[in-house]
C-alpha cells in the first residue's frame, strides 16, 4: 500500500479484495518546489538570501541556535555549526539545504600608531589574509605589521578562507609635544616628541633655542 508519486495530478488508487470486492481512493500528487539555491556558507552574524519556487511555502531552520531564516528566505548565522533549513510548498511539499555558519575571526593589537609607526595585529584563528581599506594612510603587511603613513583612520581587515572577515580600525595620530612650556632665562627644559629622528627648530632664537 506504499504509493509513490510521480508527477503532479490526481490518481485513483484500488484495493482488490474477496471475489470481485475493492475500494478505492483518490491521491493527490503534489508537485515539489524547486531545489533551494544561493550560498551554503554565512558568517556568524552575517545574513544570506536563499530561493525555492514556486512562491507562497514557508521556510523553516532545523537548528536556529545555528541559522535563523526569515519567511522571505535571510538566513542569519548565530554560532558556529550546519543548519539544515527546509523550504515548505503549499501543498506540503519540501525541500532541504545545508547552510554552514563559520564563526568571523578576531584581531587583537595595538590601534593607535603615528605617522611612521608600526602596530602588530594579531588574527585568531591564524592562516587568514590581511588588507587595509586606506594605504595613504596605514599600511598592513602578510603578518599583520600596521605601519602609519599619514595621519587619518584606515580600516584593517582580517579574512579567513572561509569568507569571515573581522574589520578594525586603526587611527594614526600625529602627537603633540610633551614637556614644560615655561623656562627660566639661563635655564632649560627638556621637549619631547614620540616620533624619533625629527628635527627641532625655533621661531624666535632670540628668544629660546
């Protein structure tokens, strides 16, 4: 009594018993939606869209403390793991699709260079690739090196094979001088600036120098 459908329709189904006795039964073949597509990775916090057809079924998550899917088809990753989320036909007909959520890495180091200064960030997991968003203003190397060009904010972004980026910004300040700013006539005060090899001058040597 195991009936398998095949294509979409109606069919008469008969149940052949004693002499010449049966019943029968009308079957409805629903059509399936059609296979579930778009990307079958997100990051943890991320969304993607995925479709099915025909319109009007209902999506649903196996495991929404992995992926969550809105009624449109945005799937948000929550934590790290595979979610398996089925898309629902009116006429109850389903399809499934596996989306993994990779969990978005994390930078650590030093955010606040200057000008010629340099800054090792550090990426966690290791293995991913680094960028920055402004190289006229810091500059980042394959190990994660910062180096400041001029002053301004530059967003330095670390990804890992799997697409998961994790976005830092770093700011390169130009500091301004430390020390007294009063001095006694024949006396002196020390001056200091946190960028070394600078060259120090006066405005006014009959004043100080």
């Amino acid at each position: 009594g195991v009936v398998t459908g095949v294509a979409a329709g109606t069919c008469t189904i008969t149940f052949s018993y004693g002499a010449g006795c049966f019943r029968t039964r009308v079957i409805t073949v629903n059509a399936a939606p059609a296979d579930i597509t778009g990307p079958s990775n997100v990051c943890d916090g991320a969304s993607i869209t995925l479709a099915s057809s025909p319109a009007g079924g209902t999506w649903a998550s196996g495991s929404t403390a992995t992926a969550t899917v809105s009624a449109s088809g945005v799937v948000t990753g929550v934590t790290a793991g595979t979610a398996m989320i089925t898309y629902t036909s009116t006429g109850g007909c389903f399809k499934t699709y596996a989306v993994t959520v990779n969990s978005a890495p994390s930078v650590s180091g030093t955010l606040f260079i200057t000008p010629t200064g340099t800054s090792t960030l550090s990426g966690s997991p290791s293995g991913g690739n680094w960028s920055s968003s402004n190289a006229s203003v810091a500059t980042v190397d394959a190990a994660g090196v910062v180096t400041g060009v001029n002053v301004g904010t530059s967003n330095i972004t670390y990804t890992l094979a799997a697409g998961c980026p994790a976005i830092t910004q770093v700011t390169v300040n130009n500091p301004g001088i430390t020390g007294s700013a009063v001095v006694c006539i024949g006396a002196t005060t020390d001056l200091d600036h946190s960028v070394s090899g600078g060259t120090w001058t006066s405005a006014n040597p009959g004043r100080a120098t």
